[in-house]
C-alpha cells in the first residue's frame, strides 16, 4: 500500500490531501471503473481504497516483489502519514513517497520551503539499517541541497551518527506519538560555574512538536562531546560553549601550572646534576693534585725509600695505617742524619695545637745507642723489627706496621726483653 499515485491527466495524487494534491476529490479516484492509475515506484496498476481505521490509500491489484513502496508495512504507512500531518500542521507544505530526479533517493515525507523548494526529508526507519548505509543515504540527501531526520520506533545502532528521532506510538485512541530520543537540552545548575553540575538531557515531547521545532529551525542537529547527534536549540549550544571554554581555561590553567612544575623540576634537576658534575670534577681535581702531592712526596722520600729497602708504591699504605692507628694528624718530615736517617714523622693531638716530633721510620739501628726512651720507632715489617732489635741498648717501643698484610703490632725491644 502507498499514500501517492500517478494519473495521465491530473498527474501526481496525495492520498493524504483532501484535493489530493491535484485539484481533485477523493471520490474522483474511489471505486471509479475504467480509472488508470499507476504506482510511482513500479509503474504497476493501483486502486484507491480506505482501510479498516479509515486511512485512504492505493493498493496493488497484484503486489510486486520489487516495489518499495507495495512492500511497506501498515506501520511504516501509519508513521509516514504521521509525519506529513506533522510538518503540515508546522505550516510547511509536504508531499508523500517523492524521489528526485536522479531516483538517487526517494523521502517518505518531503518538506517543502516557503520559497517552494525542498529543504528537509522525514523519514520513517523500521526496517534495519547498518550506520554505514544510513550515513550514505544522509549524504545523497545532502548532495541535493536536502536534510533529513530519520524516525524509528525502536533502538537502532545508526542513530547515534545521523539526525534522528526515537518515537513511541500512541497507547490509546486518541493519545500522540512521543519523541523518546533524539531531543536533548543542556542543562547547567546556577551558578553558572565549573562547581556546579551540567549536562545535556533527553527531552520527551510530541512528535508534532519535535517535527514543528526542526522545520521551524527552533532546533538543529549537534554532534555532542562522543560524536552523538541529536536535535537541540541554539542557545543550549551557546551554553555549553561557555561551559566548554570555562573547562578549557581550567584545563588551560592546570596544564600552565603542571607545565611550570616539570619545568621547575627540570631546573632542579639540571641544577642537581650541575652539582654533581661540578662536585665530580672537584674530586677529580682533588684526586689530580693528591697524586701529584704523592708522587712529588715520593720523589722527596725517594732517598729514604732506598735507605729503607721500601717500595714507594705500599708508602700511601704504610702512612695510612699511621693515622689510623695513632688517630692523630700526622705528617712526614725529612731524613734526619741525628736519628740514623729514619724519617721524621710529627703529630698533633688537637687542631689547635702544634706539630710536635713523634716518631721515626726506620732508624739505621746503628743510631739507637742514646734513642730517647719516648719517641716511637716505625718499620714496615719484621726484618727492620729483628734489625731494631738486635742493636736496641736501651728499652725501645717499636710500632711494626705492614703495609702489605695491613697488620700492625707493637712491640718493647732492648735489653731483657728479647723474644
């Protein structure tokens, strides 16, 4: 069944319009025998009739497997029929089932501007529809300069991509059709600050209404924050422009400051690894001038080296094991001929005091006939240990610090005391 038919003479019929669109009654049409009338999709023979609920309309004597519009169900009528009434009642001419030209696209309702020319298709969408098919059909609508707004009466998976309306059919005689989605408002709790909630909302409302606001440019499809696109007002946009730049100064705002932070912690860092790098070259240089004070050190002791039979290489060892056993700071001083060419050794017990004489390294042991009784004698090992020994006359302390195994002893040499 269809709402329009083609006549050789009068030429379209609209079985929605009392003058059928032509200037012609419907009783012209209803049961008139010898009437040709065509279907505007096939071709084929079609007969005016009014149904069970009074909707008039045109039927096939024989319905085609390949017409659209003989293949319609009674629902798809009831609402294609709504929608006419509805953009009719707008103030807006609409006609039935019009394709263009091309036969690219055919709208079940076409609305018409107040200059005439076709600006928005309504179309009832019960049958399934895959997103991609209903996004190419919305285009081939636009490539001719017309809109559309699919209407279905059940959930469908393209009406979030396209301008759509979800609708309710009426529970009783004499109730509306509903919009259930499609329609939305921003809504935004005064204050109008980033504190305080907004959001957009569904509204519920007649399809009359709906399609009157769409066709009245009263509202207009928006694609949402996810790419949804549903029918809203203007100044619901403007709304949530505000909102949206308010949140993108305060983004803006913590994005400067987190900016500022890693930029801060950069310059930390930077500074910490300037400290390193600078705490780093002063240990190498520290670590150059030990060496070169070690080795001008050793060049100076050189002469005590061969006299003491030691290897210039266990010195900073050797000394080091000074310190640490006496816990004092001690420094070197020179071959002394009065103290049989051993090397002076002096320390301080505070920082504020002087240096005083403390000890000798490996005195020629021919030098211990008139050793003071205090004053430390220091060798590298037992062989200078026997040496010392065997020549003390007197009772002597003798300090034995092996630079190689990193023992040390103490031990009283002379007379009466040998092992």
């Amino acid at each position: 069944m269809g709402y329009t038919a083609l006549h050789a003479g009068w030429g379209r019929l609209d079985a929605s319009l009392d003058d059928l669109g032509c200037g012609r009654s419907w009783a012209d049409i209803h049961r008139v025998k010898g009437l040709e009338l065509a279907c505007p999709e096939c071709r084929g023979k079609v007969f005016a009739r009014v149904s069970p609920h009074r909707a008039r309309h045109f039927y096939h004597q024989v319905r085609p497997r390949d017409c659209a519009l003989a293949n319609e169900s009674p629902e798809h009528h009831l609402l294609k029929l709504e929608l006419a009434t509805a953009a009719r009642a707008a103030g807006f001419r609409a006609e039935l089932e019009v394709g263009n030209e091309a036969r690219t696209w055919r709208a079940d309702v076409l609305v018409f501007d107040r200059r005439d020319r076709p600006f928005m298709a309504l179309e009832a969408q019960l049958s399934p529809m895959t997103p991609q098919e209903a996004q190419g059909r919305t285009d081939r609508y636009a490539a001719d300069g017309v809109a559309v707004c699919w209407i279905a009466v059940e959930k469908r998976p393209w009406e979030r991509g396209v301008p759509s309306l979800r609708v309710a059919p009426p529970r009783s005689r004499g109730d509306a059709w509903t919009v259930r989605h499609g329609m939305a408002r921003y809504t935004w709790a005064a204050p109008h600050t980033l504190k305080t909630k907004a959001a957009w909302t569904h509204v519920s409302c007649s399809l009359v209404d709906a399609i009157r606001w769409i066709l009245q440019e009263r509202v207009h499809a928006h694609a949402g924050p996810d790419a949804t696109v549903w029918w809203t007002a203007r100044s619901y946009v403007q709304l949530a422009v505000v909102r949206a730049r308010l949140e993108a100064d305060a983004e803006a705002v913590l994005q400067a400051a987190a900016a500022e932070q890693r930029r801060q912690a950069a310059d930390m860092r930077a500074a910490s690894a300037e400290r390193r790098r600078r705490a780093a070259e002063d240990r190498r240089q520290a670590a150059e001038e030990q060496a070169r004070e070690e080795r001008a050190e050793q060049e100076r002791l050189s002469a005590f080296f061969e006299h003491a039979g030691m290897d210039a290489a266990l010195w900073p060892a050797f000394m080091h094991m000074v310190r640490s056993t006496s816990g004092k700071a001690v420094e070197c001083g020179a071959q002394s001929p009065a103290h049989g060419n051993g090397l002076l050794l002096y320390s301080r017990p505070c920082k504020d005091s002087a240096f005083q004489l403390a000890g000798v390294v490996c005195p020629d042991p021919s030098a211990l006939a008139r050793w003071p009784a205090d004053l430390t004698i220091l060798v590298p090992g037992r062989a200078w240990l026997s040496r010392i020994e065997e020549a003390a006359r007197s009772p002597l302390k003798v300090a034995v610090l092996n630079p190689v195994t990193k023992r040390c002893a103490y031990e009283r040499v002379g007379p009466g005391l040998r092992r």
